[in-house]
C-alpha cells in the first residue's frame, strides 16, 4: 500500500531522472522565458497599483495609510527594473538580476506584502479576491515547481500573521466565503502550478531532445553538404567513408558469393580512378539460433553522385550496426531469420523517417541459411531477385509489398518473403542500373531501355556469370546510372528422396495400417539420409499413433531441413500446442508461438494462424497481444466461428 502511494506521488509529481539531468538547462529555459516577460511585465507593474493607491485605498482603508507605501514600493521596483532593463539592453549586457531574480523579487514582494496587508483587512471581500488573483499568478509564471512550495507557506504565514494581531471579524457568512475561496485559490495554485509546470518541463525536455536530434542530423547533412561544395579531394574523404561499409564475407563452401560495383560518377584524386554514388551492397556472416547465414544487402539511395553517397553512407551506417550487433549481442542473435529481417527493416525505417522524405533508398535485405539454401528476403521496390537455374533466368517475385526506405506511410500488408533454393542455383540481386540502359542518343534526347526481361536475356548469355555479365549488358546499351549487383550460388546437395521402401509404406497407409507403415519407414531411414516427405509421412503416423513426443521430434526434423514450408511450419506450431495441452508445459506453448509468430510474419493474413497465435498468447498470459490480434481479425473475418470461441474463452 504505501509503495502504490508512493508510485502515485511520484507520478504525480512527475519525479523523473531527467528533472536532475537536465535541471541545469531548465533553469536556463525558464530564465530565458522569464527575460521574454520581464520587460512588459515590469511596465505593467509600473501602473498597475498607482490607482489603488492614490484613489481606492484611501477611501476604503483610511486607517492604514502605509498601503499607499506598499503600492508605491511596488511601482517603484518595476520602475527600476523597467529602467535597468533598458539600459542594459543598449549596452548589450546581460545581467544576472534579469531573469528568475526578477521573477522572484518581483513576485516575491506583491505576493508578500499583499498577504500580510489582506490579512489585516480580511473581512473585505474585494481585498481577498485580490490575494486569491495574485496567488493564482504563480501558477502561470515561469519559475521552478520548488517556488510554489516555498512562496505559498511564506505566504500563508504573513496572512494568519496579520490576522492574529489585526484580529479583522471573518465570522460573517461574507468573511467565511472570502476564506473559503482564498483557501481554493492556494490549492488550485499548487495543483494548476504542478500541471503547467509538468506540461511546460515536458515541452522543454521534448523540444530539447529534438534539437538534440536536429543537431545530429543537421551536422550529418552540414558534413555531406560541405563534401558537395568541394571537388575531387571531397569525393575522396567520401569514399573513404564509405569504402569501409561495404562488407564482403564471402568465405565457405556452401555458397560462392560474387560482387559488382560501378558506380557512375568516376573522379580522379592524386592520379588514381575512384568512383561515387548512391548504390550499396554488403555480404556478411551471420549466426542466428545456431544457424549459418549468409546476410546481404543491395541498396540505391536517391540521387546522383554526393547525394546518393550520403544515402548510401547512412544505409551503410546502419546496416553495418545492426548486423554486428547481431554477431555480438546472444538476444540479437537468438532471433528467427524472419524476425531479424523484420527488426532490420524497421531500425532502417525509422532512421530514414527522420529525413522527412528527402533521401529515399530501395534496397533487398535477404538471409541466405547455408544447410538448408532458405532464402528469406525483403524487397523495397527493388528490382525483382532473378534465379538462374538450369540454364534459364527467371523473376522470383510477382510483386513488391514494400515501399521505400524513408517513406512515411508503409504498407500495412508486410511480410517475408520465401524461397527454396536447389544445388547449383543462383540468385541475382542488383539495382536498377542493370535495367537503365541508353538505348540510343540522338542529340538531347536519350532512349532508355523499358524492357525489363532484356538483363534475364543477358544473365543467360553470360551463363550466369557476372564477370561476363557487365560486357552482354555494354553490347545492348550504355549504363546510365549507378550499377550493383549480388549473385549467390548454392553448392550443397539435393535432399534425400524417398527409399527404395517407400510404396510399400504408402499401400499400408491406404489400408490404414498406421502401425506397420511406421515400422516400414523407419525400419530402413537413418535421421541422416531420410527424405523431408518420409519425415512428414512419419510424423502424421505418429500422430495417428498418439504418440505426439515423437512425432514433435520428426516434425522438428523435417522443419529443421526444410524451413521453407510454411505450412508444415504452421502444423508444426499446432503439434507444439497439442503437447502442451497434454503436457502443460510452458516450453511447448513458447515454441508453438515463436513458430507461428514466423507464420504470421511470412503470410500476415493467414485466418488460420492468426487464430492460433492468439490462442497460444492467450494460453500463455499476454492479453495485451491477444486482444491486438482480436481485433485484427474481427476486421479480416468478424464471422469467423473459431474466432468466435476464442472470443468466448477470453
């Protein structure tokens, strides 16, 4: 009870480490908002209380003729400060007494003495709304919280001080409401004080930690834009910058990894070629849950030149962050391949975001797992990812899902894509200066190639080798943009098929003869050489067979060597839950929901998953995640009966 007080206290209070971080440059803000206001408010001062004290004190109060000495005390010090202020700012001198000391004197002494000289009055209704206007004032100037609780009690005293010996008759019903509303008028004065403070130190801290920001990416872009002014000698610090990014990892057997990058602004510094411009490629090793990957990346920022550079430079940045992040970091790499795309792609998002639109970059962010040849990748309105398989080039990819890194809205529909490589196939990954040929020229005017199947023609004739690549695509045109390309080949072997046993298995699974046929299988496999369909075909057995233990083991296998099949992914992800409801163990529903979470990410608007998903978070206790999948399917498929018993469990 007394934390839970506490918590509330301090939430109220809004007791935050940043307050002690930053109360230095608070003060200084509030000193500064104080200055804005001290000149006209000192003016102010100067006439405010001249009428009270050569005309209405005199009339109401005649017996106590030092209020005219307070009035005047008052005009006399905004007087002066009016007058110090203007000298000052002639003579371009800032003043320690400007600022919070104006404030606090200032303040300071209409709230003080018009306490004490209320009190001795307080039977007069008109006086007491005055205290009740200036106490309220407080809560408005721009002064540290801690001056509400040092003012406000000094306050008080000086008026229950002045009650005490002036004795003033506050039993009539008119004193009684007086007090009653000078009493409301210091704790709305605490209250309403807390509030704007809180909204003004907000405000401060926000506005603060975005010039902060600015300050980074104004610098960054300052950097870039002095890089730009110069000449030869600054498109070389900028490939100096940029040549370190570029990751080239490409050792092992499992997959043959070769590069290309032209980019189309060439320069010469200290007699040597260097080249500059907006493309990006990187190849580098990653582990993910134990598993070797290949994890590369070809990008094209926006613009020609310094400007594509600094896209390029900053996707470079980035990406070179995450992944050894990754490398060192055991969370970062205890992730699925389909999660750290996903968190890939989102940490560049965000940075690009800060842009506001003006450095957009495409890009594929791909993983290549190197015992299975899984291929999980991301296209942002890239050119399409090319295979070359027996001789033939073809596009993987039927459409694009993603917008550009940098675009403020994205896509609701996102997810992974997945592809099954074989031995001996190839992928290309490259940008669009593949495709921006010039055709012709003639004069002015330039015609540039719009047949996009013209590189899978050149990737054929070059039999899929990128050293002879660059000379088929130069016999069709001239480049005219920046050019990159990846290309990976798979070297492992093909899966096992099915043994020499497999008919008869399948004749005793038509005569549901379950038993036998799984004595058939496994009577012959080994888990080294057995087939990803015999796997299935002994897991279903088991499952037939109520033993769900092992069946988890061979499904486990078969997803182990096969990856790509999202659908056995997703029954895998059931198999799991069905353990744990005969089980109860936590571990079955943590890898049921990893699993399908996978599912989710590869086919977002899978019915059959989603259900699932937010019955296992369900299972397992998070119902801030299963109400949010609630209601995204109450919106995909509200008539859903299953979705209709879920929302009856929960």
């Amino acid at each position: 009870m007394y934390r839970h007080l506490q918590t509330i206290v301090s939430n109220f209070l809004d007791l935050i480490p940043e307050r002690k971080i930053y109360n230095l440059e608070y003060c200084k803000e509030l000193d500064r908002q104080a200055r804005i206001i001290q000149f006209p408010g000192s003016l102010i001062g100067s006439i405010a209380l001249l009428g009270f004290a050569f005309d209405t004190d005199a009339k109401l109060h005649p017996e106590f003729p030092d209020m005219f000495l307070f009035r005047i005390g008052f005009t006399s010090l905004c007087v002066f400060y009016t007058i110090f202020i203007l000298i000052n700012h002639s003579k371009k001198i800032e003043s320690r007494i400007e600022g919070l000391t104006w404030g606090y004197v200032v303040y300071g002494y209409v709230l003080f003495t018009t306490s004490y000289f209320t009190g001795r009055i307080a039977d007069d209704a008109p006086y007491v709304s005055g205290l009740q206007m200036v106490v309220i004032i407080l809560s408005f100037l721009p002064l540290p919280r801690k001056t509400l609780f040092f003012y406000y009690p000094i306050s008080i005293f000086l008026f229950l001080t002045a009650v005490f010996i002036y004795k003033p008759n506050l039993n009539s019903p008119a004193s009684e409401y007086s007090m009653q509303n000078l009493v409301l008028s210091y704790v709305l004065g605490v209250f309403s004080g807390l509030i704007i403070e809180r909204y003004r130190f907000h405000s401060f801290l926000n506005h603060l930690r975005i010039t902060k920001k600015n300050e980074e990416v104004t610098k960054a872009v300052q950097d870039l834009q002095t890089l730009k002014s110069q000449q030869d000698g600054d498109y070389f610090l900028t490939t100096l910058l940029f040549d370190p990014l570029i990751g080239k990892e490409t050792d092992g057997t499992a997959v043959t990894i070769k590069t290309l990058l032209s980019q189309y602004k060439k320069f010469n510094f200290r007699n040597k070629e260097y080249q500059l411009g907006g493309d990006y490629l990187s190849v580098y090793n990653l582990i993910l849950q134990g598993k070797r990957y290949k994890a590369f990346i070809n990008g094209d920022a926006m613009g020609k030149s310094i400007q594509g550079a600094g896209g390029a430079i900053v996707l470079g940045a980035v990406y070179n962050s995450i992944v050894i992040r990754s490398k060192m970091d055991p969370t970062s790499s205890n992730r699925s391949p389909e999660r750290w795309l996903h968190d890939c792609y989102l940490d560049l998002q965000k940075i690009f975001e800060t842009f506001d639109g003006a450095m957009l970059v495409s890009a594929v962010l791909g993983l290549l797992e190197e015992s299975t040849g899984t291929l999980y990748f991301i296209n942002l309105e890239h050119p399409s990812i090319i295979l070359y398989r027996d001789g033939k080039a073809s596009f993987i990819e039927d459409e694009i899902h993603y917008y550009k890194l940098g675009v403020m809205e994205v896509p609701t529909n996102r997810f992974i894509s997945v592809f099954q490589m074989q031995k001996g196939d190839k992928i290309f990954c490259g940008s669009d200066g593949k495709d921006d040929l010039v055709i012709s020229e003639s004069g002015r005017f330039r015609e540039i190639n719009e047949n996009h199947n013209l590189i899978l023609d050149c990737i054929e004739e070059s039999k899929g080798d990128i050293e002879t690549l660059v000379p088929a695509l130069q016999s069709k045109g001239k480049f005219s943009d920046d050019f990159s390309i990846i290309s990976l080949e798979y070297n492992l072997g093909l899966y096992s098929k099915p043994g020499i046993y497999w008919q008869d298995a399948k004749k005793l699974i038509k005569e549901k003869e379950h038993s036998k046929a799984l004595d058939v299988l496994l009577s012959y496999n080994s888990a080294l050489d057995i087939s990803i369909k015999e796997l299935k075909y002994i897991t279903k057995l088991y499952e037939k067979e109520g033993v769900l233990l092992k069946a988890m083991e061979y499904a486990s296998l078969a997803l182990e060597n096969y990856p790509s099949d999202t659908s056995w992914m997703f029954h895998t992800s059931v198999l799991y839950k069905r353990l744990y409801s005969m089980y109860k163990s936590q571990s079955f529903l943590l890898e049921s929901q990893e699993l399908s979470e996978r599912v989710r990410l590869r086919q977002p608007n899978n019915i059959r998953n989603l259900i699932h998903l937010a019955d296992v978070c369900r299972l397992i206790g998070d119902k801030d995640r299963t109400n949010y999948l609630v209601q995204i399917l109450k919106q995909m498929t509200p008539e859903n009966k299953k979705l209709q018993e879920l929302i009856s469990l929960l």
